[in-house]
C-alpha cells in the first residue's frame, strides 16, 4: 500500500507541476497583451498630442513641430518684424529648422490663428443671436388659478 499511495502523491505532483506551468504560460500571455494595449495606448496619446495642424508633409520627409516651437516662432516675429534676418536668427535657436521652414510655420500659424479667430467670431455671433431672441420670446410661465399649483390642476 505504500508504493501505490506515493505513486498517487508523485502523479499528484507532476498534475500541480504540469498546472503550474500552464498558469505561467497563461500569466505571460495577459502579461503581454497588457503591455501591447498599454504600448497602444500611449502611441494613441503621442498621436493626439500632435494635432494634424503640426504636422507638415514635405515630399517622403514628414516635419513635425512643437507647440514651444510654435510660441517661440510667434514671439520672435511679434518683437522682431518677420523678416529674413528674423527667421535666420529662429533658425541658430531652433536645431534641425532651416530660415524658409520657420517662415513657411509662420504663415500657416498665421493663417490657423485667422482661421480660429473667424470660428471665434461665428460662435459668439450665434451665440448673441441665440440670446437676443430668448430675450424676445421668453417662456410662457404657468398660470395659476390661486387655489393649485399648476402641476397639480386637472
């Protein structure tokens, strides 16, 4: 009786061991999925992060530029009238941009702020007319007998 209940307990432990290992592999697998969604995800947040107007197609090569790139480009040309000199200067300041790509930004944030302040202007004009003709047509209120409340009247 001894040999056959070792026998048990060995054929128990090689099912646990066999389980165990199963369990690993299954682990290892979540493991995996969870850093690939996580990995994802994160290149989903970059994606958002660079909003399509900062991106600029040229050719095969694509520019991508940073919003301190962006404050930086505005800012030299609000002091400095935008010139040649002014975009060259950009330029020493700003690694890997030429003088006409920092000019060519500029005009295509000039153009999106223009675009923006137009949107701007829709929205507050919808905006007025929606409350000019609230003020024309206020809302009926509720009339009342003096003896119930409106909600409560057959």
């Amino acid at each position: 009786s001894l040999p056959v209940s070792i026998s048990y307990i060995l054929s128990g432990l090689l099912y646990l061991a066999v389980q165990e290992r199963k369990l690993e592999k299954k682990i290892q697998r979540e493991q995996a999925k969870l850093k690939h969604n996580e990995e994802k995800r994160r290149q989903q947040l970059e994606k958002r992060k660079l909003d399509a107007r900062n991106v600029v197609k040229l050719g095969d090569t694509i520019l991508t530029w940073t919003k301190e790139e962006d404050r930086q480009i505005l800012k030299t040309c609000q002091m400095i009238h935008p010139r040649s000199k002014a975009f060259a200067a950009l330029a020493r300041t700003l690694p890997g941009r030429s003088a006409k790509l920092i000019k060519d930004r500029h005009e295509t944030l000039l153009e999106l702020m223009k675009k923006a302040t137009k949107r701007k202007a829709k929205q507050l004009e919808k905006r007025q007319k929606q409350d000019s003709d609230d003020k024309r047509h206020p809302e009926q209120p509720a009339i009342s007998d003096g003896l119930n409340p409106p909600h409560t009247r057959q």
